[in-house]
C-alpha cells in the first residue's frame, strides 16, 4: 500500500468515527464523554448565558465546541457566515441571531443528520439555514461565498489541515475573515495516535 | 495552524489560549497535558483584492 492509499484508508476509518462519536453526544447528551459539553461548556467558554436560555435544548444539549467563535467573530447585521462544521447548530443560532434576517447562516457537516438536526433548531427559533453535507477540505460552496467563517472543535479533526486553510481562504469574500476556536499540540503526536483514528477523533 | 493560515494567503493572523479548557477525563487531561495540547482562538482576514 502507498503512502497515499494509506492515508486515504486512514481518512476513511477517521469519517466513521467523527460520524460515530458526534452522532452519540448528539443522540445521547446526557452521556459522559472525555470532553465537556452541553451547557456546562458553553459556560465554561464564556456564551453569554442569555443565549443559552434562548437557544432550544436540543442545540445546547450537543454542544460540543472547544472554545466561543464569537467572542471574535464581530458578526454584523447583514452578512453571511458560514459554520464549518456546524454539528447540532449552536454556534449557527447565535450567529443567526446576531447578522438579523438581512443576513445568512451557511453550515456545512460531514454528517447530514446533524445537518437535519441543527436546520430543525434553527427553525424552532424561527431563523433558517442552508447546510450542506461536506467535507471541510472541499467546502461544498463557490468561491467568494462568506464574509465569515467560524468553526468550533473540528479543524483539527482533519488529517489535511493545509487543505482546510486553503478552502476557507477560497470560501472567503475579499477582506472577510475567520474566527475559530481549535485544538493544537505543542508537540508532534506519537504515530501510535496519528494511527489510531478513535484517538484522533478525541 | 498560525503557518499553514499565512501560507493559504491570510493576513493578521492571531491566536490566544481559550481560558478554562480542560478535558474531562483525567487520563486524557494527563495525555494532553504531555503532548502541550491547547485550545485556541485563532482570527485571521483576506486581504482587499
């Protein structure tokens, strides 16, 4: 097997897995995971507890971000933010609520249950969003298309992160820009994490 | 990140630690904390034209 078909056999098992992992804090939110979630992370990043109460259950119950997008974001009246894996659609309420209806909300997730899940949310507050089933390494939308990207957690979960920064770019309206909150290592990873895609999807 | 952000053509590329975060677990908290992993926040912009 080549490198390539290595890392494509890698990508494969890594996708059933975020799928897995996402689907069960989603269907399960009351579950103990290794990472904090639900309102109790919300809180812990800062989300304004307003919000929280205003938002539906269900969009707060399954969140599962590392960090607030939109302490930076300065998301204004009017444009269009695109949610790079936007999972059960907290960050993409938030965002709704704050570009008003002359603005647009974009998700786009690897798991279209989620997509179905956070449209459902979004409607339950009485906004709306597009969400498109896709990889973030090929963002299903053309060039030029946000003036935002946010995204929560989910940048490092890809093993090409150097394509993710290029098809954000791509994504992006001259002068927009990106606000992300993400993980990141201080040290290169062991190869037995690299290679052991339930370990990766942590 | 911060160089595969400037490398895609972004300008004013910033980052700062997200206060607070921590896993849950112990055995992943101590895992992380081996391999110096962080949460951050990251803002970057496109350049005008």
């Amino acid at each position: 097997m080549t490198g390539a078909d290595q890392q494509a056999s890698l990508e494969g098992v890594l996708k059933d897995e975020i799928l897995r992992m996402y689907q069960e804090v989603a269907d399960n939110p009351d579950a103990e995971f290794h990472f904090f979630h639900g309102r109790e992370a919300a809180e812990m990043f800062g989300y304004d507890p307003e919000w929280l109460d205003r938002a539906p259950a269900g969009a707060v119950d399954s969140f599962a971000g590392v960090g607030n997008p939109h302490e930076r974001a300065e998301l204004k009246p009017g444009e269009t933010v695109l949610d790079l894996g936007s999972g059960a659609g907290l960050d993409a309420i938030i965002a709704s609520w704050l570009v008003g209806s002359e603005g647009r909300v974009i998700g786009v997730d690897l798991n279209p249950s989620m997509c179905h899940k956070a449209q459902a949310n979004l409607a339950a507050t009485g906004a709306s969003m597009e969400c498109h089933e896709g990889r973030m390494e090929d963002i299903p939308l053309p060039d030029a298309s946000a003036d935002v990207v946010i995204s929560n957690g989910v940048v490092n979960l890809s093993f090409r992160k150097r394509r993710v920064a290029e098809e954000m770019f791509r994504v992006l309206k001259p002068a927009g820009r990106i606000s992300i909150t993400d993980i990141v290592s201080g040290r290169e990873l062991s190869q037995s994490i690299v290679n052991d895609p339930k370990l990766w999807a942590a | 990140m911060f160089e595969l952000l400037e490398d895609a053509g972004f300008t004013n590329v910033r980052t700062a630690v997200v206060p607070g975060f921590q896993f849950r677990k112990a055995s992943t908290r101590n895992a992380a904390e081996a391999y110096g992993v962080k949460a951050v926040m990251i803002t970057a912009t496109k350049a005008e034209g």
